[in-house]
DNA sequence: CACCAGGTTAAAG
DNA sequence: CTTTAACATGGT
C-alpha cells in the first residue's frame, strides 16, 4: 500500500485500504480512544501514536515510525484481499461497509491478557480494565510529540505541564499484581484466571512460542487459564497475524444464524463451517462481519 | 429491573 | 466427545 514516512510520521495516501475508525472499532483493540473523525489515539505496548485523518491522507504521528508501520500491516495490500472475498454474497456487502479495514500486528503478551479479559463481557468494560491496569502496573511515559490538540480527555494520557501515556505492563510488572487487583480492575470472576495464568508465564516461554508450529500455537494457548477457543483464536489472529481461524463470538453466532437461517449454538461447529468456507482468508472474513454487524 | 457482553470452566450426560 | 450450569459486573 501507498505511504509515506518521515522522521516522526507516516503518511498514508491511499485511504481506499486505511480508515483509521474501521480499524480501531472493529474490535481487535482496545487501547485507543477516537476523539472525533479527525483525531484518534492508540497505545501498543509502550508505543504511543496519534492519528490525523484529512482529506487525501491519513498522518500518523509517532516516536517510532517503523513500528507502527508494522503494527497497522502497512506493507500488506488489503485491496487484494478484499477482491478475492468479494464474490461471497454474504461478506461483499460487510467488506463495502468496512472497506477500510486493517488487521493489526499487536504484542503477544497484551493480547493473551486483552483477550482473557475480553470473555463474556463487553467492549467498553474491557477498554476500562486495560486502562486501570496500564495505569496501575505501566510505566507512565511522556509525549515527545508537537502536539498541537488537547488530549485531556483521552482515557490513555494524562496531562499536567506535558502529556503521558500508560504503557502496557510487561510480564514482569504484571507478576505483583494480586487476585484483588484484578477484581478492583473489574476482571470479575476472570480475576482469579488471570491470575494463575501470568504466575504459569515466563518470558521464556513468550521467546519459544514463535518457534512453534501454529497446531503447537493452538495448543499452549488452549493451556493457559482463561483461554478458549475463541479467544486463542483472537490471540493466533491479532498477535502472529494467522489468518487461517474464525473465532466465533455472540455477535458472529448471531450472524451465522441470521445467513444461513439455523438456530445453531454450537460454536465449534460454526468455527468450522466458516473456516471451510474462507480457508486462509478467514480472518479477515470475520473482522468484516463483525464491525459490519456490530455497527448495527 | 432484566438482559447482554468479542466465553471458559468443571461437572455431567 | 458433546452439553450444561455457574460465573462477576458494568453497560444499556
């Protein structure tokens, strides 16, 4: 795709493939916070980025330009993607809708402990959850950005005479943390998971799982406390960008049910049946159902 | 106030 | 192997 960088920003020009509001609500993420149609923020472990979306072009401005263009899969053509999904009658509208969607190359570590958060509750109650812990156990880091806005609203910073962001707490800052934290956090009954599975994590074993097979991947994931099926396949999809999964939450049980006219609750079954259907583009698939469906 | 939310777990069939 | 009840709690 089309962009440009400089010492502190990216440009990108071809906004057909690159809308920065489809991209963060389409639910991969959840540490961002959108100020209007212009402005939009976004921290990625301790990256901190701040978006400007104009008419012909989308500015985006950050200490660290290389990693944010992995982190938004700049070098990736979604336009090629979203021909070849297009002949399916049921995703070509969802893919017109969401046309400028984007699958995000985020941290391992933070996505295991997003998505363990993220089991049976809702998007605005895990945003808040991330945030408090960030808060609690990240390290608070300034802004070294002319910043030309007022972020004082912004959930992510804080401000007095300069701006500071949370970044997300590392393993090794999360290990102190206590069962009761993560109920203040409003973890609820996933308090006590969260717990055992950041005791059971070693830094070593975040290093060997890139050495893995994907099957292998699965499977750890599936071990740790907390982890489902879905929600490792959340993991597989937004952290190793493998793509080849559907994970299938109520919005896509719904959906699913709503297309092919079924009363069906298994959702093994509908993992499987759409991961047939989209094979390697199934992630993608999913990502345009459910910003599609969950707009509505 | 009842129902829902990017489900998982452990127990039972 | 598949099905089911229980699980905390803020959002709507």
């Amino acid at each position: 795709m089309k962009y440009s960088k400089s010492k502190n920003k990216i440009t990108v020009h071809d906004l057909s493939q690159f809308n920065i509001e489809q991209i963060l609500d389409c639910g991969q993420i959840f540490r961002y916070y959108i100020h209007n149609s212009n402005v939009a923020e976004v921290v990625s472990m301790d990256k901190y980025a701040i978006i400007f979306s104009y008419k012909d072009r989308v500015e985006i401005a950050t200490e660290d330009v290389d990693y944010f263009i992995n982190f938004f899969d700049l070098d990736r053509d979604y336009n090629i993607i979203k021909q070849s999904l297009e002949y399916d009658e049921f995703l070509s509208p969802c893919i017109d809708f969401g046309y400028g969607i984007r699958i995000l190359n985020q941290n391992l570590f933070e996505m295991i402990v997003s998505f363990i958060i993220s089991a049976n509750n809702n998007i605005k109650r895990i945003k808040n959850s991330l945030n408090f812990i960030s808060k609690k156990f990240g390290t608070k880091k300034k802004i070294n950005l002319a910043l030309d806005i007022d972020i004082n609203q912004s959930p992510l910073c804080e401000n007095d005479d300069v701006s500071y962001y949370y970044a997300f707490p590392t393993l090794e800052q999360l290990k102190i943390a206590t069962v009761q934290d993560y109920i203040e956090a409003g973890l609820g009954y996933r308090a006590e998971h969260m717990y055992e599975t950041i005791q059971n994590l070693t830094s070593k074993k975040l290093e060997d799982f890139k050495l893995l097979n994907s099957k292998q991947q699965y499977e750890f994931l599936l071990s740790l406390k907390g982890v489902g099926e879905k929600v490792a396949h959340c993991i597989l999809l937004f952290a190793m960008h493998q793509a080849d999964v559907f994970p299938v939450d109520t919005w896509i049980n719904k959906v699913y049910n709503d297309l092919t006219k079924s009363v069906v609750t298994n959702r093994k079954l509908i993992s499987k049946e759409l991961t047939d259907r989209y094979k390697e583009l199934s992630g993608y698939a999913q990502q345009y159902f459910f910003y599609y469906y969950r707009s509505k």
